[in-house]
C-alpha cells in the first residue's frame, strides 16, 4: 500500500484484551524506533516524528484505557488519522516540556504564534512546519498551547536531498523568543526517510 494512502482502519485494531496481552512487546518493539524520531530542538522543545505505528500503539492505548467502544474508535481515528505521515511530509507532535507548572505557565504566556515559526533546513531549502487548524493554538493574550501538531510538506527534490547524506538536515525555530536550531543525526534520518513513498 502507498504511504500516501495509508491510514488506520477498525481491521487494524485488535481486541482489548489481546492488546493488553502484548503491549508490553508491543512498547518494548516501538521504544527504539521512537527514540530515532524524538528529536530535542534547545532547553523546552521536544519534536516527536510519528508513523502509522505511533499512532496504531496510541489509538490501541486510548482504546484500552478508556473502553469507550465503536463509538471511542471513530474518534480516534479522526483524532489520530491526520498524524499519518502521507507518503511527502513529515509529521510530528511538538511540545513544549517544563516541569514546574508555574515556570511552564510564564514560559508559554510570551510564546503566541511560535508554532509558525518552525522548519526543515535540507541544504538551501528551508520547508515551513504548517500547524494543524483544528483547534487555535495560541490564544489572543499572546499564550500558547505546550503542544502543537506539525506537517512539512515536501518537494521530490527535497525527499531525494533528505535522502542524500552528504547533505546537511536541520530542524530549528526562527522566532527570537525561541531561537534554536538542531542537525538530525544519522540514525534518525534513516528512520524518517521511512514516512516518504
């Protein structure tokens, strides 16, 4: 099946109790590819770089958890489906991770809109991060949410420059409020290199 067309459907979910029979397997298969695609972007920024298997384990997670059924399952898939990278992007969950809730709440309070400002630097291109429009964000008093959920769509000429190791790959933010900038490594490239047809 195409990447591009590859989507999370009921025959992939697996009974409760089956998951809850595997899932420790299940997590210990999936923890070192998500290691590959977390990427820390400076002190608070983390990038989690997600795949059909990502979101299967999530889905199949809230499932167990929540027990809500038929009607749960639409809703995840809804809620998950759109994370699926389609065969010419990358996707990712970015969060903002600060520990004490009070240094987290004046952090994010002088953030609004920064979720704009992300991007993917291969060689001389640069491909803009596109926040989903599901929900606003950033709110008018200028705060912004600890999580946003990114897609950076790309060019065939950009997929095959990824795909070259001589070429440099950088994730990074150019708002001065939170300007850092981060060289995927190796390992992890190879790893995303797998979200593209």
């Amino acid at each position: 099946m195409p990447l591009s067309t590859r989507r999370i459907g009921p025959d992939d979910i697996i009974p409760d109790s089956d998951f809850a029979r595997e899932r420790r397997a299940r997590r210990a298969a999936l923890l070192p590819l998500k290691a590959l695609r977390r990427i820390a972007l400076g002190p608070y920024c983390t990038f989690y770089f997600e795949s059909f298997d990502t979101m299967l384990f999530q889905v199949q997670e809230m499932l167990l958890i929540e027990k809500g059924g038929e009607a749960q399952l639409r809703d995840e898939l809804e809620a998950y489906n759109p994370l699926i990278p389609q065969g010419s992007e990358l996707v990712a969950t970015m969060m903002f991770e600060v520990e004490d809730a009070d240094r987290r709440a004046r952090f994010l309070a002088g953030l609004g809109g920064v979720e704009d400002r992300f991007f993917i630097a291969i060689g001389g291109d640069r491909i803009g991060g596109i926040p989903d429009s599901d929900v606003e964000r950033s709110r008018a008093d200028g705060k912004t949410s600890s999580v946003h959920f990114l897609h950076f769509p790309f060019a065939a000429a950009q997929v095959a420059a990824f795909r070259d190791p001589s070429t440099i790959v950088t994730l990074g933010c150019d708002d001065p409020r939170y300007a850092h900038a981060t060289t995927l490594g190796a390992d992890s490239r190879r790893e995303l290199e797998r979200d593209f047809d």
